[in-house]
C-alpha cells in the first residue's frame, strides 16, 4: 500500500562541498526512516551531492557517478583537502564574480583535458552558475548560464568534513548497470540506494536530466527496474528515489512498495515557483 508522510528539513545535517542540483538535503529526515543509516557497506549508483553518504556511518562506501569530473573532484576532497582549498580560495574570489569572467573560464573548462583543473573548476561553477547547476550538452560542453552576482562561498569546512568522513569510500565512474553488478559481488551485508535523474511526466513536461551528454533516458530508468529485479536478493536494501509520476509504477514494475512525500523545490529560476513537490522512495 502506498503511504503519504510529510518532510520537515534538519539544519544540522553535514552539507555537500557541491551547491547541488537535486540534492537530498531537504528530504535526508525521510530517506533514514526507511535506509539504515549505519552496517556493513553502502551502494550508490548516482552518487550526486554525496549528502547521503555524509550523513550515514557505514564501514564501508561504494559511490558511483557518470560525472566523472564529480568523482575527480570528490577524490580531491578525500585526499588533498588542504591543497584544494588553497587552490579555491584564489578562484573563488569576488573578482572572479562577474559574466566575463565566468564565460572565459566556462570557454577554458570545456576545452581543457587535465582532469584535475576541470575537478577544481566545477566548484567555481557550482558557485557562480546559475543555480548551482553543472548541465552539460549534447557535446558534452558546460552550458550553465551565469548566476545572480552574489558572493561565492568556499566550503572549507565542508571539504574538510568530507576528507575526514570518506577515507573508507571508494570512488568509480561507470554505468550504473555495471556498478550494481559489480557491487552484488561485494562481501558483506550490502544496503544499496539510487537517486537516478527524474523520469519525464505523461504530460510532455521534461524534467532536469542533462547531467551528462547522454543524458537520461525512459529506457535507461526501465533498465533500472531490470536491474534491480535480478540482483535484488544481493542487498539488504535496495531504495530508489524519483519525483511522483504516472509513468513510475509502470516503469519500475518490480518495486514491492512505494511511499510518497513532499518536499521543497529547489531547481527554479523564481522562488515563488518552487512550492513543495512530490516524491516517492521505491522499496526492491
């Protein structure tokens, strides 16, 4: 049965080091009612934001994103905090606030083929883009237009924070079909949990999927439901978030339960547009 529960935000969950699009700060009170948050390991194919491994204690992390400058970045947090702040402090600067600057360093990040700059500079323009947003095209070019001026904020102690909290997380960029075989195969009791891009409605209204330049497809969240039907028995918990749509429970036929809830928006170009939306998590 379908069960409807509200969200109330927690201001003292540990933040991202990213300003994040679709980020599971505002809805963390709910996912824990129904994920462990502490065991053995923890499975996510779409890592996104990392807010939900911050916020859990488990022996061990397994974190999965198709962004591989995401997972570049992320490792530089573990791993070389103390440099990679030194390396913000500069960037991040108020005289790096304005569109020229902005554009000549989005023009300089699509062309650039050193891993660790293009890492360094998706802070810049988690920032000082709109939105925080990190959209790509279909060529795979950085396209997000500039923000609103205001000061940026160096997460200095939310890199740190991830530093200490990730040194048991290992770090992969692959399809997440992949991931979750791989995964399965992993000794110990597995709790696995997927925030994929939202699906599109029935009405032709498109959600916010161009996080790669493949994007996200229908066919790739009924992969999804494929996937977890097989490996399922594998994990202790296997729970997947979306936005409420009529296409889910078609689309994610083998899911055994689904609960709803509502939480703020945060993707919208006026405030007054982001009213509560609704959201499920699915039980495999």
């Amino acid at each position: 049965m379908d069960k409807q529960i509200n969200v109330a935000a927690n201001s003292k969950r540990i933040r991202s080091v990213f300003k994040y699009p679709g980020s599971k700060q505002l809805m963390l009170s709910t996912l824990f009612k129904h994920l462990p948050k502490t065991g053995d390991v923890l499975c996510e194919p779409f890592v996104g934001s990392a807010s939900v491994a911050l916020n859990t204690n488990y022996r061990r992390y397994l974190l999965n994103d198709a962004n591989p400058d995401l997972i570049r970045a992320f490792k530089l947090c573990r791993d070389y905090p103390i440099e990679l702040i030194s390396e913000l402090r500069s960037l991040l600067s108020d005289q790096n606030n304005n569109p020229e600057t902005y554009y000549s360093y989005r023009k300089h990040f699509n062309a650039s083929t050193c891993k660790d700059e293009r890492a360094i500079m998706l802070f810049y323009f988690s920032q000082i883009g709109f939105n925080g947003l990190l959209r790509v095209n279909s060529r795979n070019e950085l396209n997000v237009p500039y923000g609103d001026g205001r000061s940026a904020y160096l997460p200095e102690s939310e890199i740190h924070t991830f530093a200490e909290k990730m040194q048991n997380a290992e770090f992969f960029c692959m399809d997440f079909e992949y991931f979750i075989a791989m995964c399965s195969q992993i000794s110990g009791r597995k709790n696995q949990y997927l925030d994929p891009p939202y699906i599109d409605t029935d009405n032709g209204r498109k959600t916010y999927t161009q996080y790669t330049a493949q994007g996200f497809s229908l066919d790739d969240h009924a992969r999804i439901n494929s996937v977890l039907s097989f490996y399922k028995s594998k994990f202790e918990h296997t729970l997947v978030s979306n936005h409420q749509s009529p296409r889910l429970k078609s689309t994610y036929s083998g899911l055994s339960r689904l609960v709803r809830f509502r939480v703020p928006r945060t993707i919208s170009s006026k405030a007054s547009n982001r009213v509560p939306a609704g959201e499920v998590i699915m039980y495999y």
